[in-house]
C-alpha cells in the first residue's frame, strides 16, 4: 500500500505520495470529547512560500494510492512558525486547531435556561454557534428545570452539563454533538461500526490495568422547595463514597449527576497502540483486538487516534483506547 496526502493552508493545495513534496511532516490528533482536534504542520519554504495568517483554513487528507484518500479534516491556522538552517534549508510550521470551535464558544455570556430540555439547550446553543445540533435520543429529552449559564462560555457551559449527565460534547463536521459517553457515534452523530484489527498490523502496544474504583458509592444534594431543606439522592453503594459540591435544582437532576459520576469512576483498562495508518479511526469509534494476550481481547473505544504522514516513517496512527472491567 503507498501513503497518500492532501493538505491545503489558506487555499493553497499541496497533494501527492507520502515522503515526496514540499510536505515534511504532518500530524491531526483527533479527540473525544470538548478537546479540541488539533494539526500540526512542516513544510519545505519552496512548498509554502509564505506564513499563512490566522484563521487561514486548513483541510488535511490521508489515504493510500490503491483505496483513495478518506475523509477530510477541517482546521484553521492558530499560529506559524518559520525558521532556516544551512543543513535543514527554510522551513514553515503551521499549527492549527478544529475550525467549528470558533471563538464564539470562548465568549462569556450570561443565561438562564428554564424547563428546557437538553436537546432545546443544544438547538440553542449550536445556532447561535451556526451548528447543526446532535443529540442522543436518550439524552434529547431529559428536563432540565432550572440551570444559569452566569458569565460563562458556551464551552464551559456544555462541558459542566455533559459532566452531569454521563456525556461528552463535541462539535466537529459541522455539528455540535451531545452524546452519551462511549456510545460508539461519531461527532456527527452517526453509529461506528466495531473495526477489528488482526495482529499483523499492531507494531506495538502498551496495555495499563483498571485501577481499583476509588468511590463505592456516590451522593448528590438536591434542593426541596416544598420542604424548604437540602436532600441527597445516592448511586452505588458503601463505602468510601464521594459527595458532589453542587447542589442541583431537583431531585431528578441529582440522581442523574450522581449515576453519571459513579460510571466516570468506573474501573477502566487502557492500552495504546501503533497501526499502520488508518484514516477511519477517530476518537469514539470501536475497535476489536484479537487474543494477542489475555487482557487485550475484546471491545475497546478510541479516546485519542493520533496521524502521522512524514517522509521518514511514512503514515501511521498512534491509538489510544479504554474499556471499563
């Protein structure tokens, strides 16, 4: 199989066969979660004759000659770099982060979001942001009675409200996706098929075991207006047990808060692995490792997939994946 590229910074395309061209190395790390993807890339200045200013946009491509190029990455140029040596010749770095965290996420705002559910929060939140919302079933229509969004960003805000209710936030392609934490989808929403990989294509892999859960059990406070007194609802149980700071509005609420920090608590394995380059792994989606050793056999889900295209080791994805035990 021959590695192939496509990489284009503020308009300019620059395409061919990994390891010839101006392109001397790039990398995108894809994320779970509200992290943001991010690139990184190095080209030759007769590639590239001239730092692109920030915002430029960057879209980036991996593949092979024989199966074509697979899907496109989005980015924008946060900074540039250049630099020159008489060994290395003259060089530009380019770094960049996801193009639909745009700086509007960063804005502080104040809200008041009241008998809304989380769909309709999402809906609000991914226009104002000129997002397509995405949000699991389960999760679309759970009421949430009162919550303040008090000087806070529209990040902030749906990283607190992903946290409490078992949740991961992300907004990518286009979308903004609210889902259920390891639920195999991808940012767009869309379920992702389970991908095995046989042994033969593990260069090597480093397996960490499930530490022992910290917390038994785990209590939230919910404020009773009829009784005018603070009342906990409680998940799991024994000892030690972990008590969350916020008091939330109602009980349904609290109960919701403290299943979903019991399930974070969870024991997990991890492991992390080098594949030969695969541009459909990206953070959430399953994969499937064979019996190579005992503990690695089954059903992981990629937390961070990280591409690698350089004229020296060619294209590969570093991976990194937990499953709870």
């Amino acid at each position: 199989m021959t590695p192939i590229f496509l990489v284009s910074v503020a308009g300019l395309e620059i395409a061919g066969l990994v390891g010839q061209g101006g392109l001397l190395n790039a990398t995108v790390t894809d994320e779970a979660g509200i992290k943001s993807d991010a690139c990184d890339l190095e080209f030759a200045r007769s590639a590239l004759s001239a730092p692109p200013p920030p915002g430029s946009p960057i879209l980036i491509a991996f593949g092979y000659k024989e199966s074509g190029l697979g899907q496109i990455w989005r980015f924008v140029v946060d900074e540039a770099e250049t630099s020159g040596s008489k060994s290395g010749g003259h060089l530009i770095k380019v770094s960049g982060t996801a193009a639909d965290m745009t700086q509007g996420f960063k804005e502080e705002r104040t809200e008041s979001y009241d008998n809304k559910t989380i769909g309709q929060i999402v809906k609000t939140i991914a226009g104002r942001n000129k997002l397509q919302p995405v949000v699991s079933q389960k999760l679309a229509s759970v009421m949430i009675k009162h919550r303040d969004q008090t000087q806070e960003s529209d990040l902030h805000f749906l990283q607190g409200l992903a946290r409490d209710y078992g949740a991961t936030v992300k907004a990518a392609e286009g979308k903004l996706a609210f889902l259920e934490k390891r639920s195999g989808q991808s940012a767009g929403g869309s379920a992702l098929d389970a991908l095995g990989v046989p042994t033969f294509l593990i260069t090597d892999y480093r397996w960490r075991g499930a530490k022992r859960g910290e917390f038994k059990s785990v209590r939230a406070a919910w404020h009773d207006q009829k009784e005018a007194k603070k009342k906990y609802e409680e998940a799991g149980s024994g000892k030690p047990q972990k008590t969350l700071k916020r008091t939330f509005p109602d009980q349904e609420a609290a109960k919701k808060a403290a299943e979903a920090e019991l399930r974070e608590t969870a024991s997990t394995a991890e492991i992390s692995l080098t594949l030969p380059g695969n541009p459909i792994i990206r953070a959430e989606r399953p994969i499937f490792l064979p019996p190579i050793q005992p503990e690695l056999v089954g059903q992981w889900i990629v937390t961070r997939a990280v591409h690698r295209c350089s004229k020296s080791g060619g294209y590969t994805t570093d991976v990194e994946a937990r499953k709870q035990v």
